[in-house]
C-alpha cells in the first residue's frame, strides 16, 4: 500500500479523554492525505495498575484486587462519559464492562492458584491497551470517520517468552495481510493495540514493558509503511536527560544506530527493540511531542551527514556490576566467561557491558538491577561445583555504580576523543571503575561510582560541546 504512515500514540498521549481527542485530531488530519493504522498504548499508569492488580490477586489480597479494579473502570468509565456524545456511549460502556470483566475472571483464578503464570499475565496486561483502542476508536467513529479497534494477537505472531516475546516476523506479515489490511484498503483507520501479540497456536504474549513502540516498528515493517510517527510527552531524541543537564538539546536527526545505542543505553524515549526492523527496510521514524505540536521532533534514518564527534550522552542508575574470578589455574577465565554467559542467557538477563582481564583471569559485567536476583541465582547454580571447590573466587557484586554512554557515529575514528571524555570525569573527581567500547565505535561505556553519575555526565556533554547550539549546527 502507497505511502501508508504508522502512528505510535503512548501512554500520556492517551491519558484522558483530552489527550485522546488530541491523538484522534492528529490522526484524522493525516489521514486525509493518505492510508494511516494507528497503535496505541494503555491509557498512562494503567499497565503498571494491571500488573499491581495480580500481584495483589497471587497473594490472595480480595481487598486490594477489587480496589485496582474499581480504580480500572472509573478510569475508563469516566474517560467515555468525557469523550462521546451520550448517544455514543451505551455500546462502549458495555465492551468497557466486558473487558474488565474479562481482567477479573483471569485476576480471580490467580486468586484461586495463588499463583501467577506468565501467560495468563500478558492476556490480562494487554487489556490495558484493548481499553485504549476501544476509546479511540469510538471517539474517531463519533467523528464520522470509519475505524476499527483490532487486538494485536490477532496480526502480531510471536515466539512462546511470555512477558518479553519477539516477533516471528513471516507470519506477522501473512496476518497483516489478512486481517488488517483490508480494513486500510476498505479506506478504515484502524487502532491496534500495542504491547501485545500471541503466539502461533494463539496463546497470548506482551512484547515487554514500553513495547508499544515495537509492536507499531513491527506492523510498519511488515506492511512496508513509509513512516513511522511515534508520538510522546517529549520534543524527541535529545542530547541528554534535560533533568540531569538543564541544557540538554533536541536533535534534528538519529541515525537507527544511534537511536538504538540510545535507546539500549537508558534513553527513556524509544523501545530499544524498536529500530531493527525499521532499520532493515530503510523506514523513517519521527519521535514527536503530542503535547507540543508545533515543534519538529526527531528524524532517525540512515546516516547522511553526520556530524563529527559525540551527539548525546545517556545513563542508567539502577545497574549492578557482577565480577567473577578464577582462583587459580585449574579454571582458565576463558571457560569461567564461557559458563557465566551461558548462566546469563538461561537467566534471560540483559548484559549492558562487559570488561575481561585475561592477566588475572577475571571479568566483570554489568546487569540491570531489577535482573540481578535472577543472574545471581542463574550463575550460583551454574558455577555450583567451581564454587564449592574454590576454583573461583566468591562473586562479587557492586550496586553502587551507574553506566554513562557516550554515542555518536561520527566518533569513529576521531583520535584523542575518548582521552577528553575520561579526562572531563577525572577532573570531576569521579572515579572510573569500567571502560567499554564496542568495536564499531559508536558508543563508549563508563562505569563510574554511583554518586558521581550525574556529574560525570554533565562534564561529558560539556566537553563533546552537546549543550543547546547544537540544533542550530546539525545538518537536516
Ligand atoms: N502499556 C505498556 C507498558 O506500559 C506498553 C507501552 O506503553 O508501550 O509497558
Ligand atoms: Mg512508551
């Protein structure tokens, strides 16, 4: 299909009923120029809501349960009654009701099993972005326009990693065809869940926390979109975190591996799974403010002119950094890296940098903190019988370190620049624990200590000149 365009509207785009009728105004006006499928996320708050409300029900609190869901339906109950003209509301109410009512039942028999299988969960969870489309789609057909809310599992097929699938991406584009693209040729704008899909033989997964932005890279990929607009609370991609540096700016154009880099590295505004499909088809994306219309947003495609040098700085606070060592030569560290991955990919745990020395035998790694009990319990298991016959020394972990990441392409080969970066921490008096640089030259990592995080930043995008003037250098 001809210049088709994906919209991405997320959570606080969807927030109330205001914000709805913005991203229905928005998608409306680009719709009269050409095919648009809209994916939207929960309404904001809603999927952590939801994920609270199982918690509650596995441990058996009725109380706390029935409370999260009164709050589910006053939310979404409310929002209707704000949004549709009275004569509108009766048959949404009631897909309202049955929705909820379908969260419930599942609730309930968690309630019963006290237990909380992962499957059941991303049915439930994903309920949060069906509430969503019901409203938008509603609204926009109150607006006279065709539309149609449809359930990702039925377009979006995935592997069986309930809770953080990935996209098996033949099928997906064999139901795409099947099931949405008629209604776009049928000249509907239909919305589309976010976050969610099912599996071959139909059980229902979630793509991860924050995948709305992927389900709507994969639905772009597969039915070769010429855009892709994902609309946020932010003015697009920037320079780094404006609350950690007030003079932080926003940048014209990304190119995907920046973007990616960014994004893997605790840029908080793309999915990091986002850009790879996106990336393979040469599809632009926009990130977008819907709070701030007139401003242009960020551009990320391929790299054209690049401008020399580093284009933003990012970190992560919540990280841990696990050292393993041999105990003497009866483990080679070779093997130990070998066997403590191997315990990693088991855990399903995330590496965000790796440092080896092979002189001592050692290497360290950094994981996500909320993964760590889950690594930690992954390698103790995998090292068992080294641990118990001191082949290695005990593991050690260190929680008070953050990860800063310099990324830019055009870092590439521009000599003395990593010496200035190291420089401007030390002279900040924070101490670097960790150093990594991936052999494409995009990204630097530093591990330093946590309470020089901040600081460390700051004096990096200083010293790479990233402040606000950017904007009027970089190249369109
Ligand atoms: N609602 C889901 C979440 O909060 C997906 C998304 O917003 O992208 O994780
Ligand atoms: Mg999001």
């Amino acid at each position: 299909m001809k210049d088709l365009l994906i919209m991405k509207f997320g959570g606080t785009s969807m927030g109330s009923a205001d914000r709805i009728r913005v991203a229905a105004r928005i998608s409306m006006e680009q719709q009269r120029q050409r095919p648009v499928a809209v994916v939207v996320s929960a309404m904001s708050k809603v999927t952590d809501l939801l994920l609270e409300s199982l918690l509650r029900a596995e441990a058996g609190d009725r109380a706390g349960l029935d409370a999260n869901v009164q709050k589910l339906q006053d939310r979404h109950v409310e929002c209707c009654h704000e949004l549709l003209p009275k004569t509108k509301q009766e048959p949404v109410l009631a897909g309202i009701h049955f929705l909820i009512s379908e969260f419930q039942r599942i609730a309930n028999g968690m309630m019963m099993l006290a237990d909380r299988p992962p499957r059941s969960a991303d049915e439930a969870v994903a309920i949060g972005e069906r509430l969503a489309a019901l409203l938008m789609a509603a609204y926009l057909e109150a607006e006279h326009i065709h539309s149609v809310a449809i359930n990702a599992s039925s377009i979006i097929v995935t592997d069986a990693v309930f809770g953080n699938a990935t996209p098996l991406m033949t099928p997906t584009r064999e139901k795409a065809r099947r099931n949405l693209m008629p209604w776009l040729e049928g000249g509907a704008l239909p919305v589309i869940t976010g976050f969610n899909g099912a599996t071959a033989d139909g059980r229902p997964t979630t793509l991860g926390r924050g995948g709305s932005d992927f389900s709507a890279a994969i639905l772009a990929a597969v039915l070769d979109a010429s855009e892709l607009w994902i609309w946020t609370d932010v003015d697009g991609i920037m320079t780094a975190d404006p609350r950690i540096v007030p003079d932080a700016a926003v940048l014209d154009t990304v190119t995907y591996a920046e973007a990616a880099e960014l994004a893997y590295n605790g840029a908080k505004v793309l999915h990091p799974r986002t850009l790879a499909p996106l990336a393979d088809r040469q599809i632009p994306v926009w990130s977008k403010n819907s709070y701030a219309l007139d401003k242009p947003g960020t551009r990320i495609g391929m790299p054209g002119n690049t401008p020399g040098g580093a284009r933003a700085v990012t970190s992560m606070a919540n990280v841990a950094l696990v050292s393993l060592e041999a105990a003497g030569a009866e483990l080679s560290g070779t093997r130990l890296m070998a066997r403590a991955l191997d315990a990693l990919t088991r855990a399903n745990a995330e590496v965000l940098a790796v440092s080896s020395s092979s002189y001592r035998q050692n290497f360290c790694f950094l994981v996500r903190r909320e993964e760590l009990s889950g690594v930690m319990k992954a390698l103790e298991e995998t090292l068992s019988i080294e641990l118990a016959h001191g082949y290695i020394r005990p593991i050690s972990v260190d929680e008070n370190v953050g990860l800063l990441a310099v990324v830019g392409e055009g870092m590439r080969g521009v000599t003395g620049l990593a010496g200035r970066i190291f420089t401007a921490i030390s002279q900040e008096q924070v101490n670097i624990i960790a150093i990594t640089q991936g052999s494409s030259e995009l990204t630097i990592c530093i591990v330093v200590r946590r309470d020089g995080l901040e600081k460390a930043v700051r004096a990096v995008h200083t010293e790479c000149g990233l402040g606000r003037r950017v904007r009027e250098t970089a190249v369109p």
